[in-house]
C-alpha cells in the first residue's frame, strides 16, 4: 500500500472528540469550532459495481469495497460457478482472469472471518472496446422565435440510485446547439434533462421550458438522497412554463418572459425537488435569492444576476443538504437548504450584502464553481467559494481577497500538513496568478506573480517525483511542488484528472484522452472511440469519476451523434485497495457538484498518490 506515513489521516466524516478545545485532524491538535463527536455519515447502499472488461486472451474484473464491509473483508471471485482464485483475494478488487471466454459472467462474494457471504449481482459486460454504451435518445430540435433552428447534444451528466436497487443511474442535461454564455444575447432552446437505467431504459424526461435560458451558469442540477430513503432525488432551478418527468407543468404554461434579447430578468423563480423514479416534481418554492434589480448584481443587461451555481454538503455533520447559489463577481448569496418528509426547509442563507459580512471583503470572490469539504476538522462540510470560504451554519469563515477566478481545487494535496489544502487561478491581473493556500484558515502558503487572466490551474499528484500534489497553470511556468517550487515541465493539459492505471498517481484527462504525465513527454493511455467532449474550449466528459468497479475512475463521454452516452473503465490490474470513493463524502459531494458551470475533477478528503498513508475507513452508515 505504499509507504506508510508516521501520523494517520482522516477520511471522509471521521471527526473524533478528544479533551476539551481541541479536535484531532490530521494528526494534529486544532482550535475546536464547536463540540462534536465522531458522527457517522449517510452514505449511498450501494451493490458491488461489478464490471467485466475484455482484455487480451481474458478478461479484467473489477468490484467495490463498500465503507460498511469490515475491516478484514476477502473476496472469491466466480466465473458463473467455478470459482476462479485459489484462496480468497485480500490485497485488491480486481483480477485478471487469463483464458477466460469473452462474455462470462462473473459474481464476487464476501469471506468474512473465513465464512463465505451471498454472491453479488453479476457482472456488468463491457465491450471488446473497454467501454460499455448506455442507449440515449436527443429531444427533438426547434425554432426560435426569430426563425433560426436548432438541435440537441448529450451535455453534463451525474450518478444516483435512483430506485434504491444498489445501482447508479444517470441523470443527463440536453443542450440545445444555441446555448449561451450569459455574455451572449440571444435565445435558445429549452434545457432537458432525463434520467437513465445503464441499460438504456428513459425512466422520465424534464423539460425546464423557455424561461430558463440554456448554458453553463443556468442550470446546476443536483442528484442526491437527500432524505435518506435510500433513493436520489434530483433538484434544480424551474420557472413558469418547466414541465415536470410526468407531464406536469410548473406555474403557468404560457408565461413568457424572455426579452428581445433572449434574456429572462422578471418573473418568478423557482426551486424544485423532483422524485428520483419517476421525474414528478415534489415542491417547488420560491428560489433564494431573488433576481431583485438586475443591476445590483453588476450589470444591467443579464450577465451577473444569471451566475448560479449548486452542490450538496453535509453541513449537519450527518445528512446531506442542498446547496444553491447565486452570484460571484459582485453579490454572492448562498442558501442551505435541508430535505426531509417531502418538503424543503431553509436551513441558513449566506448574503455578503447582509450587515453581518458587508465590508468584511466577501463579495466578488466566488469562481465558476464551488468545493465541499470540512475544512477545519469540525465533522461538518464548509463551501469553498472561489477565493472565500462559508462555514456550516452559514458565517463567513475566511475571505483572501484575491477574488474571481476559473477553477480550484481542495483536498489534501499537501500529506505532509494537518488538513485541507486549495489551488486556485485569478483572473485579477493585479492579484496573484495562482495561489496554494491552507483550506482552514484561508492562509496562502504560496503564490505567483500576477500575469493576468489566468484562465486554467489544477492540483494533484501527477508525479512521482515530488512529495504530494503538483500544482501548474495556463499562466505560469513549470509544475510546481507543494511549495511553489518549479520541478518540472508543464504538462501537456491542464483541464481534469483522473486515477486510471495501477498506481495512485493521478493521470491527466483532456477532451477525448488520457495521458500519463512524463518529465520529458507524455505518454497517451487511452484515445476515445468515436466520442466527443462538452462545453466548447473546456474539453470536459460528461462525467468522471469511481462510479463502478474498483477504486480508479471511469470516464464518461458522449458518442460523437449523441445516441450514446460511452463509460469507459481502465484494465490496468493494481494490488491496492482502497474503500469506494463514491463513500468518501467529500468525493461523493465533488461527483454531484463536478455538472456545475466550469466543471472540475472530485478530490477526496485524504491523499491518494505516491507514498500515500493506508486511508482511514470512512465513518459511514446506509440508510
């Protein structure tokens, strides 16, 4: 498992209380933010995710490890019914089985304290091609009121058991080829969002309706059981006019308020929780915050007021709550907001207009996304907000100043520091190009010259070569280690990553590939077949992340028509194990985030790379 380090890490919720005053993270003492004790965390009841993979003369099998398995769990692998290893398998949760037809089924079963448990579902066939097709259907294109006619590509996508069966669905957003950047007027067509078994089947289809405009920073969708029923919900933004999974509508049905611009800056705003299975919308309420005057937000034709961004956190320190936001380059207001018994309840609203945080340099700080994550050890998750942080009841905990940017990162990407760390890129140029700070206190531990828009900036262990993460940027020099030391060249993408051979060192994930970053060149790991990527210049997949299989990442794309979307999985056989990301619950949280405006890689909340520590098991309960 690597080099171990000489002091444990926490994982995922594990906040343990010790003596008065101080709480243990990362091995080391903090200043307690308030009494807690070690709460487990609602976390999906998921099946094995077993996946079979040809791969040469045989085929690759790969499975989960649960966070509820016991510590001591092995496993048996079975080829139909001849089990296929000699003795049970304790150091990894993949296997090469050599000789084996194309097309076996496989099941894997638990041995716990020598007793073998019941078998898994069976196995999920992937093609010759590494990947398996999940079956999609566009919506049908239109006109816009001024004549010009467009279509629809598969767009941004999240994972969910929505029937509560142990397996993920897909939930996917259609956009429209006229979708627009808030900079751009014009009108577009409708957002559609369906929901999809992975063998194809349309569980529903929502039609949000023309007075919610089509692009990056409209519509953030969540995906997440939120009231621990053991079924995800889906919740989004609506308005009058949207059109729920069953056919009803929202509001009125002829309301039209897009302007001769395409814009929508009046009438109501709404937020909604749809049902997982079957697409009905639950409640809708008013959205917090309200559009009030376009202008106060920092232009008056419609840019700023539109920027909206969503995740989910876990700001009780055990059961997730919705996230939804509004604003970044002037006013920013974010809203927590708590499912259960079939109705929401606002738990806390976070207003940098509000005299609490006026003055206190707040707003103007938020990125085209968020971060969850329990930066200061307290069991519950804060929301990194670009260059700001808010606590879990909704207080402003650290602002740096440095304001807007296009992209962050958080997560332990320094192993060698007590607790969270983030990178983030400005596009102040009379601020620093980028900046490697501590994620409890907002302290910045290193930073580059300001070099003006700094547009791109991500931050992983992507070399073997310096301890902990490596840090670069679109504009500024070299990789750069945890102190903002160049030791390297630039890798050749700066857009996502993704774990996918056999070591912990992360890979770099670019439009349609992978590499492998290598000091003099890269080496290419995986071409897609005949798929493409999402939103324009980003380059982004639908998805990625560790949603079957075993703890490295799948990624998906869709086909180049839209009739698929394509799950690719590595086939790279590694002896390490560790538990399910998907029960990491910042990970998880990242998985349901990662659709939101400027799409950005999860982190979990411990170090995976080189040297890496054995991870803590995830303190975590199934509903």
């Amino acid at each position: 498992m690597g080099r171990p380090r000489s002091r444990p890490r926490r994982s995922g919720a594990i906040a343990l209380a010790v003596a008065a005053g101080t709480v243990i993270a990362g091995g080391a003492q903090l200043p307690r933010h308030d009494a807690v004790a070690a709460t487990a965390r609602q976390v999906e009841k998921l099946n094995r995710g077993v996946v079979s993979v040809r791969s040469g003369s045989g085929n690759f099998v790969s499975w989960r490890l649960l966070g509820t398995d016991p510590a001591g769990v092995a496993f048996n692998l079975y080829r139909g019914s001849t089990k296929v290893n000699s003795s049970p398998i304790t150091d990894s949760t993949n296997y090469y089985d050599g000789g084996a037809a194309s097309g076996a089924s496989y099941t894997v079963r638990p041995v716990v304290n020598g007793a073998e448990q019941a078998a898994s579902e069976a196995s999920l066939q992937f093609g010759s091609g590494g990947y398996l097709d999940v079956p999609i259907s566009a919506p049908p294109g239109g006109t816009t009121p001024d004549g010009v006619s467009y279509t629809y590509s598969a767009n941004d996508a999240s994972v969910g058991d929505l029937d509560g069966d142990g397996q993920y669905e897909i939930v996917l957003k259609w956009d429209p080829s006229n979708s627009k950047d808030n900079s751009q007027s014009g009108y577009t067509g409708d957002v559609y969002v369906d929901a999809y078994r992975l063998g194809g089947t349309r569980l529903w289809r929502i039609d949000l309706g023309r007075n919610i405009r089509a692009g990056a920073h409209y519509t953030q969708f969540q995906m997440y059981d939120y009231d621990g029923d053991g079924k995800a919900e889906v919740a989004m933004k609506t308005a009058d006019g949207t059109k729920d999974g069953t056919g009803k509508v929202i509001g009125s049905s002829s309301a039209d308020y897009r302007n001769s611009s395409g814009y929508v800056l009046s009438g109501p705003e709404y937020l909604t929780m749809f049902n997982g299975q079957t697409g009905a919308a639950m409640q809708t309420v008013d959205y917090v915050p309200a559009r009030g005057t376009v202008s106060s937000w920092g232009d008056g034709y419609g840019n700023r007021v539109d920027r909206f961004l969503a995740g989910t956190a876990y700001v009780d320190g055990q059961r997730p709550s919705l996230i939804e936001a509004r604003g970044y380059y002037t006013r920013t207001v974010i809203s927590a907001w708590d499912w259960r018994n079939g109705a929401f309840t606002r738990r806390w609203t976070f207003d940098t207009n509000s005299s609490t945080n006026t003055g206190k340099g707040y707003d103007g700080q938020g990125n085209h996304q968020l971060s969850v994550a329990d930066v200061d050890g307290d069991g519950k998750d804060e929301i990194v907000y670009g260059a700001m942080c808010v606590d879990d009841n909704g207080a402003g905990l650290w602002t740096t100043k440095n304001g807007h940017g296009d992209a962050m990162h958080v997560g332990d990407l320094d192993p060698s520091r007590p607790g969270l760390e983030e990178f983030k890129v400005d596009e102040d140029s009379s601020k620093p190009g980028s900046w490697f700070a501590d994620a409890r206190t907002g302290q910045v531990i290193w930073q580059t010259t300001p070099n003006g828009d700094n547009g791109r900036g991500v931050s992983d262990d992507v070399w073997a070569g310096s301890a902990g993460a490596e840090s670069w940027s679109a504009a500024a020099d070299g990789l750069r280690d945890t102190h903002g030391n160049v030791v390297g060249r630039k890798p050749s993408s700066t857009n996502f990553v993704v774990w996918w051979d056999a070591d912990p060192v992360r890979e770099l994930l670019d439009g349609t590939h992978i590499d492998k970053y290598g000091t003099s060149s890269d080496t290419r790991l995986l071409t897609g077949s005949g798929v493409a990527s999402n939103n324009g210049t980003k380059s982004t997949p639908a998805l990625s992340g560790d949603i079957l299989g075993d703890w490295r990442e799948e990624v998906i794309w869709r086909t180049s028509d839209s009739t698929a979307l394509r799950i690719y999985t590595t086939t790279a056989v590694t002896d390490r194990r560790i538990v399910t990301l998907m029960h990491d619950t910042q990970y998880r949280t990242a998985i349901a985030w990662q659709n939101t405006a400027y799409n950005q890689p999860p982190h979990p909340s411990f170090f995976i790379g080189n040297g890496m520590a054995e991870p803590a098991r995830p303190n975590v309960y199934t509903p």
